[in-house]
C-alpha cells in the first residue's frame, strides 16, 4: 500500500500521462498549420475552388485539435508547481528565458494571426488574409523551438552555473541554450515528424470519403498531397533523426546503449541492432534476436568499425562521477520505444509509396483492404511519435536534468500520495472527457465533409457555406 501511494510515482505517472495527452495534439497542430495554409495557398494562386473547400474543410479540423492544445496545455504546466516543485525552484532561471519567447512572441503570433483568419474570411483581402494563416505556422513552428530548447537542457544542460547557496542552475548566455547541440538536431526531426501526422490525418480522413465515393474532386488532390507529404517528411524524419542520434550519443551514451540493450561494449561486427530479441525479463539475457550487423555502430558514429559503450561500462564511469545509484533507465521500455517508433515511420513511408503506386495515372484502388490501411495512417502516425517521445524521455532516467538533477530529487517535498493520487484520478476523469468530445468533433467533422460552395452576392468568388468560423 506504501508503494501504491508513493508521491514519487505518482506524481510521474501524472505528469507521463497528462504530457502525453497534451502531446497528442501537439504535432496534429503544427503540421495542420501548415497543411491548411498550403492549400489556401494553392486556392489563392490558382482559384480552383475544391482548395478553398478543403481549406476550409481540413481548417476545421486543425481549428477543434489547436482549442484542446491549449487547454491540456495550461493545465500540464499546474504540475510544476504542484508536484515538481524543487524541480521548477532549480530549473526556473534557465527554462525562464525560452518559455517566456514562447508565450510572449511564438504563442502571441499563433493567438492574434489565428483569430485574424478565423474572422477574417470576407473582411481581408485574400492575400492579406492567406498572410495571416501562414504567420499562425510559422508560430506554432516557433513555439516548438523555444520548448524543445528547454527540454533539450534537461538532456543536455548547457549555458549554466550552479548557485549553491540558492541550489538552483542560473541562466548565463541564452544563445548558447538556444543552440544546444540536443536542440538543433531535435527540432527539424520533430518538425518532419509533425508532418508525418498532419499528412496521416490528411491521407486516412481523403481515404475515408473514397472509399465510399464522396467528395472525389476535393479528396483525390487531397490525398496525394497527404502521399507525397508523408514520403518527404518521412524522408527529413530519417535524416534528421540521424544526426540527433549523434548528438544523443555524444551527450547520453546511456540512452543509445539502453535502445539497443546494449550491456557490453562492441565494435565493427558485434555492434548490431537487432530488429526483433527476445530475453529475460530483466533484459540482460538474450535468447533469440534477429540481428544487422555493424549497425548500431553506423547509427552511433557513421563508421563500420566504430565502438559503442556497453550500459555496463557507462554504469561504472556514473557510478564513479556521480556516486553510487543505478543509472540505466527501465530497459525494455527504451529497447521497444525506440523500434516501434522507427518501425511504424517506415511502414508509413511504405504505405505513401504503395498508395502513389495503386493511384497513378487516375487509378482508385477497389480492394477495401487498400483503403483500411490508408484509413489507419493516422492513428499509427500519431502512435509513431507518441513512443518517440517515450523514448526521448524516459531514456534519460534517473536524471530529470542529465547529471545535475535525478527525478527523485525533483519532486515536491511536501506534497503526499494521496493528494496526488486525488489529483491523477482528476485528471483522468477529465482529460477522458475532452478525448470524448474531441473524437466525436473531428469525427463529426470528417463524416460530415467539405460545405458545398454557394456564390457571394457582393464579389465573383465563391465562398464556403454554413462556415463554422
């Protein structure tokens, strides 16, 4: 019973769980952002009218996701100061600066631009008005760097000194935490990977009305936009994830070692990756695993013969830097996070590839199975990056700032189990409810499908009917 209602644990499934909820909304905004301006864009240059109704169509989805990320937003921040105060009383000089540009500049252009478009339908010029949806974009883009900037110092903490009167890390150059190595390689894979999920929405919701022979005009365009948007960022997605696992390599040798399971260092031959392993429980013994040789040692450093450190070895050199403590994170949870992350990104390159394939030249694929998979590109899309996220984090364990600060220490000193156990359960309650009513409004939303045009009695363009904007 001790255990059940220990703060410590508690207190990191909350944050875990309402984080990853936010988290969900978070990428589908970024990349909606984008997506709806592109296809204003297209309407604005072009006058095709099928892209101003999926503007306004995929614009109503982007519009219900953006509401519930500010709401899940505001209330994962309460958590600082309810659970995590001795973490929030040590980080607060340094995360103060970024999470200040957020809100005060990144979140300001999302907040004014994104309420000029809403209201600006019919009032601005239509290049003006397509100026405004871009900038919202470019905000939400913004918003991403200055919060990975910050997180990348809990993985990487650059740009400090610690005041050991105060015990707290103090800030003393905000362009080199803003150019933290761990930041500049995560932001353009994060972004790619937005991407991803906006164009696995874009492709399952087209996909839907297809299948079923609604809406072709719009939803084919639609459709291979979200194909070819998927293969490119997908692409981006692998480059970039490429060199933040330098980076992560060059900071956290733990975290890779723990990917890979990794107990011995290897080189050249010995350093696989094996795509599938079965072990003990605890991860230590191997019993069967289907290998690629030199592998992690080109995923490590781009060479076939270079050394990757064991989680062995690594323990030894914290154990002599840090003291005595345990400081690999829970394995199984690194080693699986890590494959089905890369795993489902490259099934979804793989299903933009086949639908380009089965849709050329005009064609509409008749098998129903062909549809279901496209259908589910979203929903796995999302899955894709949410375990990337897992992995991101909980591959630092114990720390909950890499080597200056362990998780144990960061939570709250006086806060009790219960207390948090109440405000977990709360939670749970609620952010349940809001995925009700968000799935019901996107689902409403798709089924429902892009309003029909109607003419506008005072100008030649046709505009969108019964508009919920």
């Amino acid at each position: 019973m001790d255990q059940l209602l220990d703060p410590l644990i508690l207190a990191r499934w909350q944050f875990g769980l309402t984080t990853l909820y936010h988290f969900l909304f978070v990428p589908l905004t970024i990349g909606m952002a984008t997506t709806v301006a592109i296809f204003q864009t297209a309407w604005v240059r072009t006058g095709k009218t099928h892209y101003l109704q999926l503007t306004h169509f995929y614009g109503k989805i982007f519009l219900i996701n953006f509401a519930m990320g500010v709401v899940t937003g505001i209330v994962q921040e309460f958590q600082f100061g309810m659970n995590w105060s001795d973490y929030s009383r040590f980080v607060g000089d340094v995360f103060g600066a970024p999470l200040a540009l957020e809100a005060l500049l990144a979140f300001f252009l999302e907040a004014t631009f994104i309420g000029l478009w809403i209201f600006g339908w019919d009032r601005l010029p239509a290049k003006l008005h397509l100026a405004t949806i871009w900038i919202t974009a470019a905000g939400t883009i913004g918003s991403a760097y200055f919060i990975i900037a910050a997180n990348a110092f809990m993985q990487n903490p650059v740009a400090y000194t610690i005041n050991e009167s105060k015990g707290r890390a103090e800030l003393t150059s905000l362009g080199e935490l803003l150019a933290n190595p761990i930041a500049l390689a995560a932001f353009p894979h994060t972004i790619f990977a937005c991407f991803m999920v906006s164009a696995g929405l874009v492709i399952s919701v087209a996909a839907w009305h297809l299948a079923r022979n609604q809406n072709i005009e719009m939803m084919r365009p639609a459709l291979k936009f979200g194909l070819w948007t998927m293969i490119v960022a997908g692409a981006g997605t692998t480059l970039m994830g490429d060199q933040l696992s330098l980076a992560m390599v060059d900071a956290q040798p733990m975290k890779m070692a723990a990917a890979e399971a990794l107990y011995s260092t290897a080189s050249g031959a010995e350093a696989s990756f094996s795509v599938f392993t079965l072990g003990t429980p605890d991860g230590v013994h191997e019993l069967f695993s289907i290998r690629v040789p030199y592998l992690l040692s080109i995923l490590s450093t781009h060479s076939l013969t270079g050394t990757v450190e064991g989680i062995n070895d690594i323990q030894a050199q914290y154990q002599a830097l840090y003291g005595p403590g345990d400081y690999s994170p829970i394995i199984w949870v690194t080693y699986w996070s890590f494959r089905w992350m890369i795993g489902l990104g490259m099934l979804h390159i793989l299903v933009a590839v086949v639908g380009l394939w089965l849709t050329r030249g005009g064609r509409m694929p008749q098998s129903r199975w062909v549809w279901k998979a496209a259908i589910w590109s979203f929903p796995a899309s999302l899955l894709a990056m949410s375990v990337g996220w897992i992995f991101t984090e909980m591959g630092r364990q114990p720390w909950l700032v890499f080597g200056l600060l362990t998780t144990e220490d960061g939570v709250s000193p006086g806060v009790s189990g219960i207390s948090v156990l109440i405000s977990l359960l709360v939670f749970t309650i609620v952010y349940g409810s809001l995925a009700v009513v968000e799935f019901r409004l996107i689902v409403r939303a798709v089924q429902k499908g892009p309003d029909p045009l109607e003419a506008d009695e005072d100008s030649e363009e046709p505009r969108v009917r019964a508009a919920v904007y």
